[in-house]
C-alpha cells in the first residue's frame, strides 16, 4: 500500500465525462488498496475565461480580488470529483487550499507556499478518505486566498507529496511522459523513461511545457519521487529521478537526453562598441531597468583590442522595445551601430552525458553544417548546448540533431 499524491491537469478534468474517467481511474488505485490524494486544475479554458471576465472590468484588475476570482475554477472540478468518486461508493472529500492547510506568503498571483499543516488530511486519510485538493491556491496569513501562478497545480501537488511524505507524485497530463523532443515536430521523438531533475529544468526553462519550473524546483529541494503520465491512457509516464541514472542499454549512445526549441527569441548586436571595461553593464543596465530579460550574451573578442561587438537575445515580445533602448540610450553614448534579427531560432542539446563526454558539441556543428544551417551563436552550460538559427531551419536541425545523437525511436524505420 503506497500513499500517491495524483494531479490532474485541465484537459484531463476538461469536461464531465473527463471526470468521470479520473473518477474510474483513481477508484481503482483505492481498490488495489492505496492512499490517494488527489489535486486538480480548473476544467481547461477556465483560468482563462475568468481572466477574460476581469479584464473586461478594467484593464489592471485588483491583484486582490483576481485571486479570488481565479481560485474558483479549481473549487468546480474538486467538488464535481468528489461527487464522482462518492457515486462510485468510494469515499472522498474535496478541499480548498486554505483547507487543506497550505499557506502562502501574500505576493498575489504568484504566491509561494510557506507551511502546509497536514494534520486534518492525515486524519482524512488514515480514515479511508480520498483526500481532493484544489491546486493553484493557497490562504495568507490574514486568510485572502492567494494563487500560486499559472501552471501552479503542479506547484501543490509536488508540494502535498513533500508535505505528506508520499511514496510518488504523478503528474497526469495531456501527454504520455516526457519526449525526446517535440513529437509535433519530429515523428521520431520518443519517451523517456526516466530523466534527471537536473536534465527536466533545463528543458523546462527552454520551453517544453510538460511541468511548471517550480514544482521540478520543489522536487529536487524536497526529493519528491515525480512521475509524468498520461490521464487518457494506461502506460509508465516518465520517472523524473534525482540522480544520475544508468543510462539504459539500448540508449547507449544516447548522451543527449533531449532536444529543446525555442522560437520566441529575438536577438540584437550593438556593432563597434568600445572594447573597454564597464561596456557590458552600459549595454544590459537600461536593458534591465526596463525589466527586459536577457537569456543569452555573447561578445566577440576584438581583433584590434579597440572595439568590439556586442550580441544578446530576449524574448520576441520585448525585441522592439529593447531596440530602441539600444538606439536612444546606448549607441547614442556609447557610438556604433545596432543590428537585430527576430526571426531566429534556439535550439539545445540537454543532457547529463555531457558532463562525462567531449565532442558533442563538435558532433552537434557537424550536423547542422551537413544540412546547411549556419549558427549565429553558441551557449553552453555544463549539461546543456545552445545554438541560435534562422527560425526558418528550426524543424530541419531538430531532426537532424534527433538522428545524429541516437534518440530516433528504434520502431520507425527511415523515412524515404
Ligand atoms: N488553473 C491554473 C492555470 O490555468 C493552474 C493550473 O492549471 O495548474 O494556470
Ligand atoms: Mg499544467
């Protein structure tokens, strides 16, 4: 007998029938005899709906009375799988964050969790009970319901299972487990059995958006045993584990574990900028006061020794704007040029095997060089490679990279 902290997101509660079936699933893992309990997301489009409602009062809603607002989706579908789970003559009882004990500091719309008092569910529990949750909301100290930002169920189911020493988190998603890369994109994607948390942040914050960022944070603070899977058919999910794994046999020359993409960068090049000290903060200062986030910076060593270039990339969505903080505050000082491509791409090799093995960036040039795809800019971590290209190229190197380090799924052969 195992006690399981399951989270349901909003396409898996999405409609009554959806329910019904998470009803049907969770009542079986009562009859095998375990603990369960349950979180859920609001219906899917929900959030959103009520976001929608709020802006149509006024453009910047009280932060206040939004979280009120946006709590009630998930009271709907607790207190509908709590009806569900009844009517299948198992007992279960539905729960707000506030009573479930989870408190929070007061930062609303993106409250983080300070205690959780676990007392009433364990009591709950040990009594038979399927315990059901409301994700995304928790209660600050003077009792105003907060929530926990978008994505945030995730964020209250790792956080119970730490809470309540679960034997596992599962995730049930809209996915069967965490991909090799974007199954939309290249058909030879496969799922992985188990990824490190490590490897899972990377490919987190480079945009696959199987988890939110904070509850694999919360996983790897608090050692929470997670697991991703799918809630609309039976099969192992991904294990997201915390140490290095074996990697299993038949991946042996997998030293990548996945292939993350990214379109929604921009990048600009401040051209013949001084190359003397101080010049990066004059360049990123402005960039950051006006709360522009910089993912990679690049500089050039300078032939001359004299002067330089200088390249960074944000968000497409702040590309305009950092532009002409470039051209008004910064080559008006400091002189040069400015020079900017939106239509690029981010494409990175994530993978603990790197640690422990050279050559895979030398291997990930050759590859895209094969299919004639030039890289403007390269990053590396300890665990990750980056490389910047034309967007236009973007499915192209995905395959290409997927092929060339050994992730292709074993059972498609070749395409003609
Ligand atoms: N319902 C919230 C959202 O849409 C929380 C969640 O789904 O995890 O962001
Ligand atoms: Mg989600």
């Amino acid at each position: 007998m195992a006690l399981y902290v399951q989270k349901f997101g909003g396409t898996s509660v999405g409609s009554i029938e959806r329910i019904q079936a998470v009803a049907d699933k969770v009542s079986k893992f009562r009859e095998q005899g375990h603990q369960i309990v349950l979180v859920a997301s609001a219906m899917s489009g929900e959030t959103n709906r009520l976001i929608g409602l709020a802006e149509q009062i006024g453009e910047e809603p009280d932060a206040r009375e939004l979280d009120m607002l946006v709590s009630t989706g998930e009271q709907v579908t607790v207190s509908l799988l709590a009806m569900a789970l009844k009517a299948r003559g198992i007992d279960a009882i539905s729960h707000t964050g506030a009573q479930a004990g989870i408190c929070t500091d007061t930062a609303f719309s993106r409250a983080r969790i300070q205690t959780i008092d676990t007392e009433l569910m364990q009591q709950e529990l040990a009594a038979g009970q399927v315990v059901v949750v409301a994700g995304f909301q928790g209660v600050d100290e003077r009792g105003n319901i907060t929530t926990l930002g978008r994505g945030g169920s995730d964020t209250t189911a790792v956080a119970l299972a730490a809470a309540l020493k679960a034997d596992e988190c599962q995730i049930y998603t809209d996915v069967d487990g965490v991909y090799t890369t974007d199954p939309r994109v290249c058909s030879k994607a496969q799922r992985l059995e188990t990824i490190t948390l490590e490897e899972m942040l990377e490919l987190a914050s480079l945009g696959s958006k199987v988890l939110q960022i904070r509850s694999v944070e919360f996983a790897g603070k608090y050692n929470v045993p997670l697991r991703v899977l799918s809630s609309f058919e039976d099969g192992p999910g991904t294990l997201i584990v915390a140490e290095e794994y074996e990697l299993p046999q038949h991946m042996e020359e997998a030293l990548i574990s996945g292939i993350a993409f990214n379109t929604n960068e921009a990048k600009l090049t401040v051209l013949d900028t001084p190359d003397v000290p101080g010049v990066a903060s004059k360049i990123l200062g402005p960039i950051a006061d006006a709360n522009i986030e910089v993912d990679m910076i690049i500089q050039n060593a300078s032939a001359s020794g004299e002067r330089t270039d200088f390249t960074f990339t944000v968000a497409k969505g702040d590309y305009k704007k950092a532009q002409r903080i470039l051209e008004e505050q910064v080559i008006s000082e400091l002189g040069g040029e400015v020079k900017g491509d939106s239509d690029i791409a981010k494409v990175s090799l994530v993978g603990v095997g790197m640690r422990s093995h050279s050559g895979i960036a030398s291997k990930m040039f050759q590859t895209l060089s094969k299919e004639g795809i030039n890289i403007r800019l390269v990053s590396t971590s300890e665990i990750k490679i980056s490389v910047v290209i034309d967007e236009k190229f973007v499915e192209l190197a995905v395959r290409s990279l997927h092929t060339a380090f050994g992730l292709d799924r074993a059972d498609i052969s070749e395409e003609a």
